[in-house]
C-alpha cells in the first residue's frame, strides 16, 4: 500500500477510535506511534491487515465494520488532504 491511502486510514482511525488505540496498533506492527508515512512509501499490506485487525479486536468490531467506517470518512479525508489530486481526477473526468 502506498503511504497516502495508509497515513489517511491511520488519520481517519484517530479521529473515530481515538489516538490511544491507533498508537498501540502501529507499535503492535513495530512502527513508532509518531510514524510520518510518506506518500511514495511502500507498506506491506500485511502490516496494514495487521493493524486493522488490532484495531478492530481493540474496538470489539468486525474488521468488515472497521473498513466500512473507514470508507464513510476517506472521501472527506482524502478531499482535506489531497484536494489538488482530487481537483485533477475530476478534471479528467469531466
């Protein structure tokens, strides 16, 4: 996973489940709770799968609800963080 979509569902998983959890599960996946995820780095889709899934059990949801709560906020994040990339993408398309 590049580091865009990852460091946007870390951002989005604060601000639903709180920081306390989120840090716990990037330390469960050997990163520094402060980790800055670049958006040309590479994540291991394991350590990704990893995460959610500890936030999840954490939460006492499915990771099936997890990602579905995730998916509800990733338009309004990605729209606040990327909003030149999202204005190109609807250029193109129109």
């Amino acid at each position: 996973m590049k580091g865009t979509a990852v460091s946007t569902w870390v951002k989005t998983c604060r601000k639903l489940y709180g920081d306390s959890v989120v840090d716990k599960a990037l330390e469960y996946i050997g990163f520094n709770r402060d980790k800055m995820f670049s958006p040309i780095e590479d994540v291991q889709d394991d350590k990704v799968k990893s995460m959610m899934n500890f936030i999840s059990k954490e939460k006492g949801i499915t990771t099936q609800e997890l990602w579905r709560s995730i998916g509800r906020d990733n338009i309004k994040t990605f729209s606040l963080d990327y909003p030149a990339f999202l204005n190109t993408i609807a250029f193109m398309v129109s």
